[in-house]
C-alpha cells in the first residue's frame, strides 16, 4: 500500500487542483486523507473507515477530479440523503473551481425531474445521487452509467440502515464490471462487509481513529430527567449556552412542536425534517450556517446530513433508538479540530438506552 503523505504537494496533481487546494487552504491533509487518496489514485478499491468529520469528503473528490483530467469520462457518487449529496456538491464545485471542463449533475428527492434531465443532458462527468432518485431516472432511461468508471458509496452504513439495499443492487447492475469502487463508512458492521464482499475487488482498507467512537474532543454529558420536564430543562440549558446549537429529536412531529416552543420562549429557531419540503430544508441549513438563527431543531435526517463547522452544542433532546446514531449525531460538533459539547436529555424509559450507548460511545 502506499505511503500516507503528508501534504498535498506531494501529490502528481494539475496545476488547477493544486491553485483550487491553495484557494482553500489545503495545505495538510487530515489523516484519512493522507492514507486514502494515494491508494485511490492508483486505482485500488477501498473501504474506508473514519470518524464523522475527518475529511472525508475531500478524501474522495481530489481523486475523482484527478482521474477525470486525465481522460476518465464519469464518476458516480451515491450517498444516502439530499443534505449529504448538496454538502458534496458544494465541496466538489470548490475543488474544481480551477477545472472549466467538470460538470455534475445532482440527482436528489425533493427537486425537479425536468431540470435534473435537462442536466443530464449536458453531459456530466460527475453524478451526485440518492439511491432512490437515481433508480427513477434509470428505469426512466434518462441516466447512462454505462461509462462509470469511478463508484463512491459515501455513509455506506447509513445508506444500508435506510433500506436502500434493493436500490443499491439495482444500481450495481448498470454499471461497468471494470471500475474503481471506494466505499466510505463511520461504522463497519456485517451487513457493509457483506456489500464489499459482493462488489468491491480486493479492497484496501484504510481505517483512521477507532471506528463508531466520538471524537475525544468532545465534552459529553448527561441529565436525568422527567420526560414532562426536558423542555424546562432544555430551556434552561439553552440560556447557558452561546454558539450555535444543534438539537435532536425523536420525530417530526416532537421537531415541529419544539421549534414552536422554543420561538415562543423568544429563540432565534428553525427545523429540518424529511417532512419539509427542499426548499424549506436548504432554507433552514442555510440560516444556520449563517447565523440567521442559532439554533436548529432536526431529526435524524441532519445526523450524517449537514456538514457546518462551527457548531459548538449537539443536544439530544430524544436519544436515537439506534445506539450507532449517538456518534453521527455528537460527530455535528467538533469539526475539523475544533472543541465541542454534546448534552442527552434522558427520561427514564430511555435509560436502557443510555446504557447501551454509554457502554459503546462513553
């Protein structure tokens, strides 16, 4: 396997992506950088594991952009939900920026049919979708893949707990036997080495930190409470706390009747949940990264979903009922280095629950 560089100088990179990395600062990479995209550009498959938040994304845009300046002609990066396929977008549109010639196409739920085919149309080198929206444009006919040679399975994990097994096998079917497979995991349970034992050809794996554990940096803690009484408390916490502020709920409907408390408690608040609409779902990402409002209320959706590196609070007002969601959940906060704290409101049927994670996660 190759050596892990340690800047991306030492990389044979264009001179575009080089001056794009510069523009962003990228100078070092993170570790799962360092260790993933010399493998990747030498056309090894991959499975990847690293913690929420260590760079992931970059460690597979870099080299997708490398091999398509040297003539490879589509990449295709399947990830489990819109905000996650929006937050990859957004970093491959800045890594190209120095780079006329790519051109993505972003096929998601929530959006319009028509524009996404007219995209397709222009002919994208780089296709960015959810399973099941892609899946609708093949059995429409208006996506090829037949030209795929680079295939990303990003929060593989969480595209297996979502159910989109059956999708994902459809999908493999339109794609070329001859490709590059590089599967990218916070978790590593059986049912995602049963799918790279079906699709991935001797894979190298590239592990950074202890898999499913919060980053250490992480200042956790947890209160005790009466379910009647966790938005008094909540109320209470949120007085003492600066920054902004990411909390979770169990349902849409417990997101919904927070955020109204909390703007009735004078709280500069916004939801986001897979009942809202795309538009309304960009709206409140976009006032968060802003800091048009500090606080953001969110199922499990914004676990893996957002990517906003200057949360400093996670609460979980509801704990998740999959113990492998507390770490995507507390991984919001602590991005890229920084320091961060993350509260859990458990009532007391929740505190088997509590156990399980801590036991795991603590």
């Amino acid at each position: 396997m190759s050596e892990p560089i340690k800047s991306f100088k030492d990389l044979s990179l264009s001179i575009g992506l080089q001056k794009s990395l510069e523009k962003m600062n990228f100078i070092n990479p993170t570790p799962i950088q360092a260790k993933a995209i010399p493998v990747a550009l030498q056309n090894r498959d991959i499975i990847a594991c690293a913690q929420t938040g260590t760079g992931k994304t970059a460690a597979f845009c870099i080299p997708i952009l490398s091999k398509l300046e040297k003539g490879q002609k589509l990449a295709l990066i399947l990830v489990p939900t819109r905000e996650i396929a929006a937050q990859i977008a957004m970093v491959l549109k800045q890594i190209s920026q120095d780079s006329p010639f790519i051109k993505q196409s972003l096929l998601i739920g929530g959006t319009s049919m028509y524009q996404q085919i007219q995209s397709l149309k222009r002919s994208p080198n780089i296709i960015i979708a959810t399973p099941g929206r892609l899946v609708d444009h093949l059995r429409r006919g208006t996506v090829s893949l037949f030209k795929a040679s680079i295939l990303v399975l990003d929060e593989a994990d969480r595209m297996l707990d979502m159910g989109f097994t059956a999708q994902l096998n459809e999908i493999l079917r339109f794609l070329p036997s001859q490709r590059q497979t590089l599967l990218f995991s916070a978790t590593f349970p059986q049912n995602i080495e049963k799918l790279a034992g079906k699709y991935l050809k001797d894979p190298v794996r590239v592990s950074v930190g202890a898999v499913s554990k919060p980053v250490e940096v992480i200042n956790q803690k947890m209160i005790s409470v009466p379910n009647q009484k966790k938005n008094g408390i909540l109320v209470e916490e949120l007085y003492s706390r600066t920054g902004s502020i990411l909390i979770f709920a169990r349902t849409k409907h417990r997101t919904d009747s927070l955020t109204k408390h909390l703007n009735h408690c004078g709280f500069q608040v916004n939801r986001l949940h897979g009942g809202r609409s795309q538009s309304q779902r960009n709206h409140a990402i976009d006032g968060f990264r802003s800091g048009k409002f500090n606080i953001l209320v969110a199922t499990d959706i914004a676990a893996r979903g957002i990517d906003i590196p200057q949360i400093t609070h996670v609460i979980n007002y509801d704990l998740p009922k999959c113990t492998e969601d507390y770490v995507h959940r507390i991984g919001r906060t602590a991005r890229a280095g920084a320091s961060g704290n993350a509260l859990s409101l458990v009532c007391p049927e929740e505190q088997g629950q509590w156990k399980r994670i801590s036991k795991l996660y603590q």
